[in-house]
C-alpha cells in the first residue's frame, strides 16, 4: 500500500456540471504535475497548499490539451487518507472523466480498488473501521434520520463507548494478571467480587447497545411493507397513494397486478421498502397463479403487513385466507372504500375489528393514521437519534451479542468459583469481539469484504 499511488472518480458517471478524479499516495502530486498545466506555469508542488489552482490538464505524449479543470493539492497528514492527496475538478460527462483516468494511470498511478481510500484512512489511522463503515452508511442514506444516524456513527460516537467498554476490560485484565503474578500483594477473592461488579455494569452497557439496534436497523434497511388482499380492494392505490405517482397499474378488472411491485418511500423519516401484490384469490390463470404463490411466499420475509379489505363486500374466503397466513405478522388492517355503504362485518374477529384503520383512498382519508400506526409499532418508545448512541449495523450487533455473551460467561465462572485464569479467557474474548467492531482485532480477510462492498473512488 505504501508504494501505491491510486486514483479513481470520485463522482458517479452521467452528464453533470463537474467530474471529480482524486489521487492518492506518495508520488500524487509528482504524478499529476506531469499532466497540469496551471496558469501562471508554476509546477502544482509550488502552488498553495489546499488551494484550487485554474489550469488545464495535457496528453503528455503530444502536449494535447484535454480539458480545463481546477486542481487541488493536499499534502499528508490532513486529508482524508493521510496521504497525499490530488483532486482534479474537471467537466462533468464520461469523456473527460475517462481521459484523464487513462493519463493518470499511464504516468504510474494505479486504478483504485472499491473502498480503498477509505481503507487507507481506516489503515493509516485517521478513523477506526466503524467510522469507516459509516461512510458507506452516510452514502446510501434513505432518510434524513438514517444519515443522521450514520453521522454520529462517523464522528465517533459509538466508537468512544466501545472504546469506553474496552479500558475497563483492559484495566480488569491489569489487575488479573497482578494478581496471579504477585498474590502475596492481594487478595484473589476481593479481585473477583470487584470484577464481577464491573462485568454486571459492562453487560448492561453492551445490551442496552444490542436493544438501540433495532432503531438503528430500521433506519437504515427500511421495514420491508407487504400489501396484501384479494383483488380490487384497492391494494395499488393504496401503493400509489404512499409514493405520490401512478407506480401500479389501477383499474377494475380483477387481477391486474401479475407480479410484485417494490419501491422505497420515506414515512414520517421511516424508510419503507413497499411491496404490492396480486390480489388473493384461487384462478386458473396459470401467470396469476404465480403471481398470488409470490405474493403468499413474500408473506415470510415481511417486517410489516398492510393488509387492505373493501368495507364495502363481506368479508370472504380469500380475506379469511390472508387473515390465517399473518396471523404471526405485525399487521396494520385497513378497511378501504368506507365512502361506500359498510356491509364487511367481523364476526370471530374483534381483535382484528378493534384494530381497523377505515380509509377512502380515492378521497384520501384517512391514510395519515396509517403513518401513526407504523410510528406506534416500531419507534414507540425506542431509542433518541439525537441524544442515544444508536448501532444500525447488522455486524456490529452479532459482534455486540457476542461480546454480552462471553461478559455473561465472566459472571457465571466467577459464581461458579472459578479461577481467575479461567475469568481471564472470557474477559480477552469480550475484548476481541469488541475489537473487532472498531477494527483492533480485526482480519484481513474480513477487512477485504468489508471494503468491497463500497463504490470505486470512496
């Protein structure tokens, strides 16, 4: 890593106003002086620091001017990397992008790897890996609360709890380890009471972590939303309705929808992966057939059930059958089409009546309940983005889940009258899984799997 210069769009292909190449290492800016020409002809080591420098980017081999661009240098340690680091601000498009790529490479630079100068800050020391994974967090953002979430994870707020968790771990192994090399200076018993003290506290402190998890998560994948019903109960409406355009085709035949429908819409800063579905019913048409098998399939995989009945048709077969297949589901009932005469009743089924939400989707009522509905099943009482340190990585729960269970294990040996050797094991396990959440005791192996799922050139 040390001998490599790499380089990389820093800006996603397509027509836009300015195309951004960043390069990387020691030889960046030896590098792109050979291509830029800046106006007053000074050599970019000899231009300000951190400074945009007018100028035009030239084909070595024949002098050809590529394009007019505005060149930055930022020399190491203060820049993202901790590396020297060029920035080429050229016009938007493939073209120049591409160009300037090729020219940069055939002077000795290298093309990045996905990730990689995010990997190089994570490496050379400027954050820790849980910063790091924020970035791509920070990247793919659904709503402003998820990027928030994201940004205290960036600026460190969950790393100064782990790190918080591990000195105590680290100052427990000091005074194990004391005691087994001089025990005439102490007493084993009152070592293990005191640690037993501090191990309950640490247990407390990493569960209610796990517990933020679930605000985090939600923030960040989204709740996958299944709509559900039989035909014509207004199941695309509803669809189109939440995402503000005509998404799903709507018309009176039964039937319509063949096939799942998915999109993400952002409700009251929730984000919701919605799913429409065919209509439940038995039909001989082989296309919906499998189209309702598909709908019914879904049904597993689902954090959140719409199911939509027509108050205006009694309950039926098909509504019974959807009733039965979510009854273990977190389900939102909504009885659409209540502009018309009610004749559905709900006989046997009074949770389900209690628990109605009547709306005319055709004259938008009452669909804003659905929105405290959702807020009520999954944010009710759950944690403060502003003011909580919040996990919303699924790695780092398992890690989290992990370290409780070896801190449980400090307890339980302790207890059990175990020897401190013995204590001393389960104590070095919860700081490996801890460790590995901000990249102290991580693998390379995983490290390569972490950083390929970034965008090239972040």
């Amino acid at each position: 890593m040390d001998m490599d210069t790499i380089v990389a769009a820093a800006t996603s292909p397509g027509m836009a106003g300015i195309g951004i190449v960043r390069v990387s290492g020691k030889q960046a800016i030896p590098i792109v002086s050979k291509i830029f020409k800046s106006k007053n002809g000074k050599e970019l080591s000899k231009l300000p620091n951190r400074k945009l420098n007018f100028g035009w980017i030239k084909d070595p081999l024949d002098q050809k001017l590529i394009d007019e661009v505005l060149t930055v240098a930022m020399k190491a340690p203060h820049t993202y990397t901790r590396e020297d680091v060029v920035e080429i601000n050229c016009h938007g498009g493939i073209i120049s992008v591409e160009k300037i790529l090729k020219i940069l490479v055939s002077q000795g630079a290298r093309l990045a790897d996905r990730g990689e100068f995010t990997k190089r800050a994570f490496l050379n020391g400027r954050i820790d890996l849980s910063q790091a994974e924020a970035v791509m967090d920070l990247v793919s953002a659904k709503t402003k609360k998820g990027f928030e979430v994201s940004f205290h994870q960036l600026e460190g707020r969950l790393s100064q709890e782990i790190n918080a968790i591990r000195t105590q771990l680290m100052e427990m192994t000091a005074q194990i380890e004391v005691n087994i090399d001089f025990p005439e200076y102490d007493e084993e018993q009152m070592t293990l009471e005191t640690i037993a003290d501090i191990s309950r506290e640490i247990e407390k402190k990493i569960h209610r972590l796990i517990q933020s998890s679930e605000t985090g998560l939600i923030y960040k994948e989204g709740i996958k939303t299944l709509i559900l019903g039989k035909p014509n109960v207004g199941k695309s409406s509803l669809m189109n309705y939440l995402l503000n355009e005509n998404r799903a085709i709507v018309t009176e035949i039964p039937g319509t929808t063949r096939d799942t429908i998915e999109a993400f819409i952002n409700l009251a800063g929730i984000p919701l992966k919605l799913i429409d579905t065919a209509g439940i019913r038995n039909t001989e048409d082989l296309v919906e057939k499998m189209g309702v098998e598909k709908a019914l399939q879904k049904i597993d995989e689902a954090d959140l059930v719409l199911m939509v009945m027509d108050g205006s048709r009694e309950l039926e077969e098909e509504d019974r059958m959807v009733l039965e297949k979510t009854k273990d589901k977190t389900v939102i009932y909504l009885l659409n089409k209540t502009d018309l005469e009610e004749k559905i009743t709900f006989e046997g089924l009074e949770k389900v009546e209690k628990e109605l939400i009547r709306i005319a989707i055709i004259n938008n009522e009452g669909l804003e309940r659905i929105e405290k509905r959702v807020k009520e099943e999954f944010l009710s009482g759950k944690m403060s983005v502003e003011n909580d340190v919040i996990v919303s990585n699924l790695r780092h729960k398992e890690l989290l889940k992990q370290a409780k269970n070896s801190i449980q294990a400090v307890i339980e040996s302790i207890e059990n009258g175990l020897t401190l050797e013995c204590v001393e094991v389960d104590i070095m396990d919860t700081l490996t899984y801890l460790g590995e959440i901000t990249g102290e005791s991580v693998k390379d192996d995983l490290l390569d799997k972490i950083f390929s799922d970034f965008c090239i050139g972040k």
